[in-house]
C-alpha cells in the first residue's frame, strides 16, 4: 500500500493540480496549517484523511502528516509539485520490486518564473521523497527538513514537476520567510553570524549559482535566481546576526 502525504496552507491555486497528480495512490493524507482559503475544501475531494494542525514547522508537520499515513510505502510531496504518468508508472513498479532499498531519490525539475531550470544547481536536484514507513521520519527542523532514513536507499529517473515561483513576489516573499526561519533554525542550534559573514555568504553563494553551477546558461531566470538566492542567504545571516545580538527580541 502507497500512502500520499502533503502539508498545507494556503494553496488553493495549485493543490488541486497536485491532488489530481497523486490520485491513484492507495491513500491520500493532508495536514493542513489553518488555511484560510479554500484548501481544506478542495483537499477533502481527493484525500482519505485530512486534519488541521496549529503550525510547528516544516519537519513536525510532516511527521504528523507520515504518523497518519496507513501505507507501508510512503510518497511525500509539496502542494507546488505534480508527479507525471511518467513518475507514476515508475514508483508503482519501484514499490513493486524494491530490492533491498528502505528509500528513493527521485530528480526534481523546477519552474523559476516560467522556465523550467537545467542549470543553476536546481537540476536534476535529487530530493528523498519515497521510502518505507517503518524505516524514515522527516528531521525536526523548521525549515529545510530532511527525510532521515535506516537502510539503502536508491534512485529513480524520472524527475518531478516543480512549479516553485510563479512571478518574483513569490520569490520575495518566500525568500523573507525562509531566511526568518533558517535564522531561528541557526540561532536554536546555537549559531552566530555577523554582518560581515551575511555579505560574504551571500556573494560566494551568488558566485557559486551563476558561475560554478552554470546559472548563466538558464538565461536571465539564472541571473534573477542567483542574485535570490545571494539575497536570501545574506539575509539569512543578517537575521542570524540580530538574533545573536538582541536574543529576546523578533
């Protein structure tokens, strides 16, 4: 048995394309974060279980999301991700015939303000989505969470549909949230930053999406996405760096 999990807020413009996706799995399971729009509604067409949990972070959640889940195999994905007939056929026969592996990596291809990214660190960027229900739980932490897995762990081929930034607000509002919670991240975890290092961090990071991972061969989304990401990096480390000098104030 194959059980979906996803974790929501918010996502009425793409989760309905996601749930249509995933809709031949044996079991559908959303953990839903108090959306306010019409999420929950549209997720309760699709899915075999969905609850509304207070918001923990992105780790927490998606354990709550895998405590739930009744499969023996689990698929873990995002409201923006889209898993083709393609990937489909691929894991069914992957579940099937697992050999020895506990665990797969499966290719991701991003879309970055309508152009899907060859280059720029973002292809074929393999994320840990598929493994055994007894033999995975996701990390606890805030932001960036990991799929920690006991056993071998494969990859497949065939990559999935990442539709992540639709027009820069998204980018910019992403990139102001995620930088809030990798600082608390770093700060709980007993970091430090400084200005200095925010700026440091930030160019080599630029330096490394656009030149050494080929960025400018993505045109200008290369060029939009490696100064993003310099800018979400460096104000990761400047919010590291405040935390650092005033701990009790947000």
């Amino acid at each position: 048995m194959l059980s979906v999990i996803i974790i929501t807020k918010n996502e009425e413009k793409k989760i309905r394309d996601c749930l249509e996706s995933v809709k031949w799995a044996d079991e559908i399971v959303v953990v839903d974060a108090g959306s306010e729009d019409r999420t929950v509604q549209i997720c309760k067409e699709y899915a075999t279980i969905v609850v509304t949990e207070k918001w923990t972070g992105f780790g927490p959640q998606k354990n709550k999301a895998l405590a739930l889940a009744k499969g023996d195999w689990i698929l873990s994905i995002d409201a923006d991700e889209r898993i083709t007939d393609e990937l489909q056929d691929e894991i069914l026969q992957t579940v099937a015939h697992p050999a020895d592996h506990n665990a797969f990596e499966i290719p991701r291809h991003s879309n970055y303000c309508g152009r899907f990214m060859k280059y720029s660190g973002w292809y074929p960027d393999y994320v840990l989505r598929l493994f055994k229900k007894d033999s995975g739980k996701f990390s606890d932490d805030l932001v960036h969470e990991k799929v920690v897995v006991a056993g071998k762990t494969g990859k497949l081929a065939t990559p999935i549909r990442h539709y992540s930034f639709d027009n820069l607000d998204q980018v910019i509002q992403k990139m102001n949230d995620y930088s809030s919670l990798s600082a608390e991240n770093m700060h709980l975890n007993g970091k430090s930053a400084s200005l200095g290092k925010a700026v440091g961090r930030g160019f080599w990071t630029f330096f490394r999406t656009y030149i050494l991972r080929l960025g400018f061969l993505d045109g200008k989304e290369g060029l939009m996405l490696a100064i993003s990401n310099a800018e979400g990096t460096y104000y990761k480390y400047a919010k590291l760096a405040l935390k650092n000098k005033h701990p009790h104030e947000h």
